[in-house]
DNA sequence: TGTGTGACGATCG
DNA sequence: GCGATCGCCACAC
C-alpha cells in the first residue's frame, strides 16, 4: 500500500462530527511531512470516498485548497455533521479532534 | 534518474 | 501578535 493509499485510508475512516490535522494522519502513518498529506488528497480529489473536508490545520483552520464548492462549503458539511466551529473558519479542534492515535489499525 | 512542487508545520523577524 | 521564510518528504512529469 502506497502512502497515498495509507493517507486516503485513513481520512475514510474518520468518524462523522470529527475533524483530524494533516499533521496527525501524517504522524499516524509515520510521515514527517503534512504536506503530503494534501498532496495525496489533490491527486485523489475523491470527495466521495474521502470526506477531505473532515481534514484542517493544526490551528483549526480549513484547508485553503478545498476545491469542491469552496471553503463555504467545506464548513457547511462539517456544520451539519456536528462540528462546532469557533472562528467564522476555525473548527473546535478540542471538542471535535479525532486523534488516530485511539483507534489506529 | 533527476528536478520541481505541494490542500503544512515550525521557527524566525 | 502577525507575517514571512525555511524545511520537510513523497509523488508527478
């Protein structure tokens, strides 16, 4: 399994109302790098089988290359998934994180 | 095979 | 406190 695979992996199976950081499913994976990370999810660009929308920074923040519909749009899907947003684009990363680290494979 | 690059992270100014 | 810069590694061309 590629990394990328691994990535894609693991973003599929984040639970419905969590976030989870590019840094954390780089960690999870045993990468150094969250940039690949995005890298591996704009190639893909499957908003279908990964919900990349689940995926921000480390402050919260979404990502600023969602493509599919925006960041608008991004916020509204985690919105009516539950996700609790701070800032007007900052998630509630305490109340909302999804750390791989309890239910990692 | 080698170079460029990227949806980030951390540090420096 | 905020902005800019450097570094990281894996993938595409």
């Amino acid at each position: 399994m590629n990394s990328f695979q691994k990535i894609l992996h693991s973003v599929s199976f984040i639970p419905e109302g969590k976030v989870t950081t590019y840094g954390d499913i780089a960690t999870s994976n045993n990468m150094k790098n969250a940039r690949i990370v995005g890298f591996a999810l704009h190639t893909n660009t499957d908003p279908i089988k990964f919900p990349c929308h689940r995926v921000v920074k480390k402050d919260g923040s979404l990502a600023s290359g969602y493509v599919f519909g925006g960041l608008n749009e991004q916020k509204r899907k985690l919105q009516l998934e539950g996700v609790e947003f701070l800032d007007d684009d900052k998630v509630d990363m305490y109340k909302c994180l999804y750390t791989f680290s309890d239910n990692s494979p």
